[in-house]
C-alpha cells in the first residue's frame, strides 16, 4: 500500500491529527475519539492502526497494558518525498502570497505612523498678535 493509499482513509487521518495535536495517545483514547466521530467498532479501529503502524505512520510502546501510540516518521516522509515533484506547482504561489501579505503589513504599519491628511492639525506657524485689519491701508499715511 502506498503512503499516500494509507492516508486515503478519513479515519486514519483523523487519527494521525490526534496523535499530532497531542503527542501521543493510548489505543484506549484514539478509539474513544474515533469510535464517536465515525461511529466504527474497537476492532475496526485497532485494524487502522495496524494499518498505520505498518507503513510507518505511527509508533507503538507498551506502558503496563496499555498501547501507547505516536506519530512515526517513516509514513509522513514517504508522503512527503512523493509529493517533493509536485511542489513547484504551489511553492512559487504560495511565496508570492507572503509577498503580498508582508507588503500589506508595511503599507498598514507606515498608514499608522503617518497621520492622514484629515486628522492632522494646522501647521501653519502660529502667531500672537491680533489678527490683520480688514480695512485698506490708511491713504493718509501715503
């Protein structure tokens, strides 16, 4: 079966979330979760992490009688080194992307550190003599 067949299942990947998000988890746990989300028995269970266990997705440690289970390497690495090829179709796009967003960040952050035009005060110099006189220069003084 190929990683990426592993993968196909929704339980499964539920179950490689689980394990991700917390580290490690018993049979007893994951079944718990799994059991109520997709209504399956315990054996299906146990059957998909028989499945997951083979292809190297997971990892099993006995601690007394329980199963304790973690993410494994080998599965995700082999997912990953088919998947390599095809990343130029998205890596270019999805730098492109932090481009923008990086120049939208800095278009925000200098708009917050420059005033605008409507909320900035009067810079015209201020005085403290009496405002000028409306009335025309006095003639008599010409």
């Amino acid at each position: 079966m190929h990683a990426l067949d592993v993968l196909g299942d929704p339980v499964r990947r539920r179950t490689l979330e689980l394990l991700a998000e917390s580290g490690e988890r018993s049979a007893g746990e994951i079944g718990e979760v799994v059991q109520g989300e997709f209504g399956i028995s315990q054996p299906a269970v146990s059957q998909h992490l028989k499945v997951l266990r083979d292809h190297g997705f997971v990892e099993v440690r006995a601690e007394g009688r329980r199963r304790m289970y973690s993410v494994g390497a080998r599965g995700p690495r082999e997912a990953s080194d088919w998947l390599t090829p095809f990343e130029r179709f998205w890596l270019p796009k999805l730098d492109a992307l932090g481009t923008e967003l990086a120049r939208g960040k800095r278009r925000r952050r200098l708009d917050a550190e420059q005033p605008s035009a409507a909320s900035a005060p009067d810079l015209a110099p201020a005085t403290n003599s009496a405002p000028a006189a409306a009335d025309p220069p006095d003639a008599r003084s010409a």
